[in-house]
C-alpha cells in the first residue's frame, strides 16, 4: 500500500477503536466514581431482547490473583452487597468483608513451586438485565470476574409425596 493509504487505514483504525472503547454505557451516568482506595468495575452485557433474558443470569466474582503453593484450596472472605442508587432505583454491589484469605492445611512436598492463582470469595447470582450496566465498587488490588449461566427452555416435573 502507499504511505496515503497507509496513512487513513491507520486512522480509520484508532478512530473506530476510539468511538469503540471510548463509549460510556448510557445508563453509568448517574453511578458515582470511585472513592479514594476503590475503583469502579463495569460490565456490559450483550444485549438481549425482554422476555429473551429470562433464562440467563451472570455469577458476579469477587477475588485477587496472588501466588498460592499450589497444592492447598485457597478461599477469600470477600463478598458482593447490593446497595441501591439513591434518586434512580438503580443497583450497584459493594465488596464487602475484606480480603483475608483461608486455605485448606494440605501439607506442601518440599520444593514445590509456588502457582498464581485467582483466589475468589462468596459469588453472587444476579439476573440478566442488558439494559443496564453492572457496576461493582471494590477496594484496590482486587479483581471482579463474571460468568453468564444460561438454562435450558426443558423444563423438569417433580413428583408428589
């Protein structure tokens, strides 16, 4: 290509990176910035018509990735509280708890090399709204992960007695 071409391909490249990446979520207006020592998370879901987001929920993770010895269960104390955006009925959730870390008292064989691993505290199931962003407040240094769980339209008929 000719340094012209190359030149508006480039352009075009970082302005529709730019609109795509630089686009706030309509509704994250009214949700505060985070205080001193937070941040603030947000996620996107991909949208779904009503009545078509009725078989999924999102499994909301809170955690940190940190260097485990590899052999033992780690777990975290950490976990997500809604709170309610005064003036809007909008949720936002809350790490509450903090991050102390628990592990299962496995022995470790000698020489065993340490592992980073993303430790998880207590998860929450939130339904599937894409109308709305999901915003997460957490304090500094930690990670927020999420799953979409989906059900099958089959449905199960319990017996009596």
């Amino acid at each position: 290509m000719n340094t012209k071409a190359n030149t508006l391909f480039i352009a075009s490249a970082v302005l529709l990176t730019s609109f795509t990446f630089g686009a706030e979520h309509p509704e994250l207006k009214p949700f505060p910035k985070a205080k001193e020592g937070m941040e603030r998370f947000v996620i996107v879901l991909p949208e779904k018509k009503r009545g078509e987001d009725a078989g999924f929920k999102v499994e909301l993770i809170p955690g940190k990735t940190m260097m485990t010895d590899g052999v033992n269960s780690y777990f975290m104390g950490a976990s997500l509280e809604p709170q309610n955006l005064k003036g809007w009925g909008y949720t936002y959730y809350e790490i509450k708890g903090g991050g102390s870390v628990g592990s299962t008292l496995i022995g470790v064989p000698p020489g065993q090399p340490k592992v980073e691993k993303f430790v998880q505290g207590k998860t929450l199931l939130i339904r599937y709204n894409s109308r709305l962003p999901i915003v997460i407040y957490a304090p500094k240094g930690f990670e927020i992960r999420y799953r979409i769980w989906s059900a099958s339209d089959k449905t199960q008929k319990a017996k009596r007695g």
